[in-house]
C-alpha cells in the first residue's frame, strides 16, 4: 500500500494531468494549479513526501513557492522542473528552496520516476533520523524524570508543580516550541540531588536556608544546564533552566547583562512559577501569593505575571474529591501529599496526576502500601 504523497505544482492544468497518467500506477500523485493552491494543498492534504514544482508560474514562481513549502512543511523533499535550466537558477533554487533535484521538461517518464524514488529514499531517511533523535531524546528526558523522582521526591514534585503552571502559561501566552519549556519546567530541579534531604525539606516547607545550603542552592540551576547543554535538542532548553532564577530587571543569576525580553522566555516563566510555588507551600492561598508577587517591582515579566493571574483563576473551577488509587485518572491534581504506610513521602501537594505517577503509586501500593483515599482536585467540567 502507497503512503507516501507525492505533490506536483504547475500552472498548466493539461501538464498535471499528464503527470497523473504517467506516474499514478507506482506513485500517490496530488496536483495543484498554481504556487497559492499548492501552499494550500501543502498546509490541507500534506504531509507530502516530495513536492516538485514548476519554476515559471504567474503570481508565485516555482522558487518562492518552494522556498515558502521549506518553512511550512521542512522534510517534504523539495525538487523542481523547468524547461529554462540554467546555473544561476540552479543556484538559487538550492540557496532559497533546498531543492533536492532540478529536472528540464519536458522530463522522460523514466528519469522522472528515478528522481521520485531517489526522493522517496531521501524521505525515508530524515523521518528515520528524525525518528530515532526523537525516542533517544524522549527516553534521555523519562530516565532523568524518573532518577529526580527516586532520589529526591520533594525535588520532583515541586518540578511537577510548576511544569502544571508552566504548561498553562504558556498556553495562554501562545509560546512556541512549548515542549521546550515543559521540558525544562520538568527538569528545573534535576541539580538539586546535589543538596542534601535536610535543605530539600527546607525548601518545600518554605523555611530559609543556612549560608553553606544557599550557596549550593544557588548552583543547582547551573548544574542542571550544564549536564543538559550536551543531549541534542536540548540546549534551548538548557538555557533556560540557566535563566530560572534571573530576574526580570537583569539581577540575580546569571551574572550577565541580559534583561528585560532578552532573558529567554522559559526562563521567565519559571521564575514567576517558581516564586509562586514557593509562597504557596509557605502557606499562602493562590491569590496572596500572587499579590505578594505583585509587591516585588522588577522581579518578574508582568505578561507572565498576568498569565499565571488568568491560569489561577482558570484553576479555581475545581471541586475536591477522595479517591482510592485505582481511580486516580490524569489531570486530576494532588490538594495533599501522598505518603506511604511507614511515612515516606511520596509525591507532593499540587502534582498533576499522569501515567507516570500512578504507575509509581501502584507500585508502592503493592509493596510498602500507600495512606488512602488521597485527596484530589477535580476539573469542574469533567465527568471523572
């Protein structure tokens, strides 16, 4: 069975056609009349596997159209036919629209299915590549989850936390690339199984640090950066673990001179979602925290600081419940900490629930045994 689309862009109905009765018997073949159908077809019926374009069309040439395919839809193999071949517009088919093969009409039907298949392979291969980069990164980013989760519970449910609120914000601020800074929200605290359990406790209960504990504290986001800087695809989210504690105004760490919109986004929604769960596990009720955030001129992006306000407000659509393991299901929230029948903590206060989570409880449950029912936070509008 034939997956793999194939465009074909032209302003000649009578040409496509043609295409179509050459090609459809070992090809998936699409057409489109024109540079602006093709972009549509692109953006509506895609992914395509390969598009081949003409160059001389009216409106949008062949090498704006595939220049516009490169921004749209990347690992669709791009190739051209034109009956005007020369070197200069060789040059700037490639510059501009990474064009993969140039081909002169009128085009043999053998030579045109070679490129096709040629085009096909080379498909293949950057979804292969891109496959396997993905489940490497996704499998490196589930084991450091899962190490933070064993050796410092407090640690990670604070990540927990604040990935929850950072999700939302970002889904109110319409922040690009988001899985970036979910990313990076899950993993803010992986430099913290350098401090010691006495200072973690510290930490979630709100309480100040000794010298010799802030001093360590102050690292941890470095420390992280640094262990992440080196996985790829992940630098983005590196620098912005970096920036978790820089404030708004360009102070704090790290010592530099970014400010302002220049201090990477993620990094200043973790600011104000990490000061934010810090009053809250200090005791105070969602809307103080907010106003004592509010008391801090300069700290914080006050769009960000707006947003977390409207997720807040979101969130206070909540019912609460008591409900035994087995009927935890995910997007409910923690409005308590989970602890085990000999008193080890587990999975703190304001974690959302996943897989991930309940998977762990359940084993836990089968083993030492977990305290229930467990008190959960219910959206409004679910039927759960």
């Amino acid at each position: 069975m034939i997956t793999e689309k194939i465009l074909f862009v032209d302003d000649d109905a009578n040409v496509l056609a043609g295409y179509q009765r050459q090609l459809r018997k070992g090809f998936h073949i699409d057409t489109a009349l024109g540079g602006e159908p093709g972009l549509q077809a692109v953006t509506q019926n895609g992914p395509y596997a390969v598009i081949v374009s003409d160059l001389r069309m009216p409106g949008m040439d062949g090498i704006q159209f595939l220049s516009r395919v490169r921004e749209i839809a990347p690992d669709s193999v791009r190739m051209m036919l034109t009956a005007f071949a020369d070197l200069q517009t060789a040059i700037q088919a490639v510059n501009e629209g990474n064009v993969f093969r140039i081909l002169t009409k009128p085009c043999e039907t053998e030579i045109l299915t070679r490129a096709l298949g040629a085009g096909l392979s080379q498909y293949r291969l950057i979804m292969a590549e891109r496959e396997l980069l993905e489940q490497t990164l996704m499998g490196s980013i589930k084991v450091l989850i899962q190490i933070l989760s064993l050796l410092n519970p407090e640690a990670f449910g604070r990540a927990s936390r604040i990935t929850r609120y950072a999700r939302e914000i970002a889904a109110v601020l319409k922040v690009p690339e988001a899985w970036q800074l979910e990313t990076a929200a899950m993993l803010s605290q992986i430099g913290c199984i350098m401090l010691p359990k006495t200072a973690l406790k510290k930490i979630y209960h709100g309480q100040p640090l000794n010298p010799e504990e802030m001093q360590v504290f102050t690292m941890h986001p470095f420390i992280a950066s640094d262990l992440l800087k080196n996985i790829p695809r992940l630098e983005t989210v590196a620098e912005i673990i970096a920036y978790q504690t820089k404030r708004f105004d360009g102070s704090g760490n790290p010592q530099d001179q970014r400010q302002g919109k220049k201090i990477p986004l993620g990094g200043r929604i973790l600011k104000v979602v990490l000061d934010f769960d810090t009053l809250k596990v200090s005791g105070l009720q969602e809307s103080a925290a907010i106003m004592e955030l509010k008391k801090r001129p300069g700290w914080y992006d006050p769009a960000v600081l707006a947003a977390l306000e409207a997720v807040i407000w979101i969130e206070a659509r909540y019912t609460v419940r008591e409900v035994s393991i087995e009927e935890l299901v995910d997007s409910m929230i923690l409005d308590d900490d989970v602890w085990t029948k000999t008193d080890t903590l587990l999975i703190t206060k304001g974690e959302e629930i996943s897989t991930l989570i309940r998977k762990r409880l359940k084993n836990f449950a089968e083993t030492v045994g977990v305290k229930e029912p467990i008190r959960v936070l219910v959206p409004l509008h679910s039927g759960n």
